[in-house]
C-alpha cells in the first residue's frame, strides 16, 4: 500500500480503544478521500481469545485476522460509505509493524488502553513507541469510556513525530 498516495494506517486489535481508532480512521478517511489500511499485529503472548493454545503461526495469524474481521465487520455495519479498505495481519511487535507500515501515510492511528504501570514496564506501549518512532502524524485515540470514569476530558491526542499536542 505504501505506493499510493493518501492512504491511513489503524492499527486493530480487539480493545475498545482499538475500535474507536477504526471509526476515526474511516471517518478521516471519508473525509480525506484516502484509502484505510487495517494493521493487526500479533506475538505468541497476544491477548486475543484462542491465542493462548496456538501451536503453529499459521494457527495464529488466523486467530488475529478473524478478530481484525470481526472488528471491521462491526465498525463497517450500518456505514453506507465507505472508503477503499485493505487488511494486513503480521506475526510481529505492534509497534514495529505499525511504525513500518505507516512509511508514506497520510497519518497513524491507534488506540490507547490504560494499562497500569507494571504491564507497561514489561509489555511497553504501543502508543507510546509509535509516537516516537512513527514516520507519519499519529494520532492516538484513548478509552473514551475509561477517561469518562476518571473524570478526565480529552479522549484523542495527536502527535507529529515525537511533539505531544492535546486536541479540544
């Protein structure tokens, strides 16, 4: 995909989070006139439901692309328009694959859950690495419902590069 011009790159799994950064990426889309594509990037240690009995990579990138078309179904029902869409589904750090796959995007976006300082020591952020690293704009949608139980308003924040700019 990285020949075309105006294309986003979302990043899915199947977190809340993960599923507000789709609709934003199809509504930007829209609005653009750009194409989608949907990353689901997955480790043997992937979270997903099934993961935890794979025995063959083959195994697992089936499991990780039935939650990306689950989740795209879900996102794209009861859309009348919609923009050109491609699927992509790799065995490899998220971070990474999105990092690489976004060389030429319009822009990055991905969603943000809050996980507690333990998990993101061990685990890192994907959000976190992106915004770092990414060679486009990324944009990181958070756990509108997540920040609505904390009282805290803002449920997007956009990045160029490494510079953290709040949207209101």
């Amino acid at each position: 995909m990285n020949t075309r011009e105006g294309f986003i790159v979302v990043g899915v799994d199947h977190s809340r989070p993960a599923v507000g950064a789709l609709e934003f990426a199809l509504d930007e889309a829209m609005a653009h006139g750009c194409a989608v594509e949907v990353v689901t990037a997955w480790l043997w240690s992937s979270p997903y439901e099934g993961m935890d009995h794979v025995t063959s990579i083959a195994e697992g990138q089936r499991i990780a692309a039935a939650v990306q078309d689950r989740v795209l179904r879900d996102v794209l029902e009861g859309r009348v328009e919609r923009p050109a869409i491609s699927q992509v589904v790799v065995h490899e750090d998220a971070g990474r694959a999105l990092v690489e796959r976004a060389e030429g995007a319009r822009m990055l976006i991905v969603g943000s859950a809050r996980k507690g300082a333990m998990k993101r020591a061990v685990l890192g952020s994907v959000s976190e690495y992106c915004l770092r690293h990414a060679p486009a704009p990324v944009v990181v949608v958070a756990d509108a419902e997540a920040h609505r139980h904390r009282g805290r308003l803002g449920a997007i924040e956009t990045a160029a590069g490494t510079a953290n700019r709040p949207v209101l």
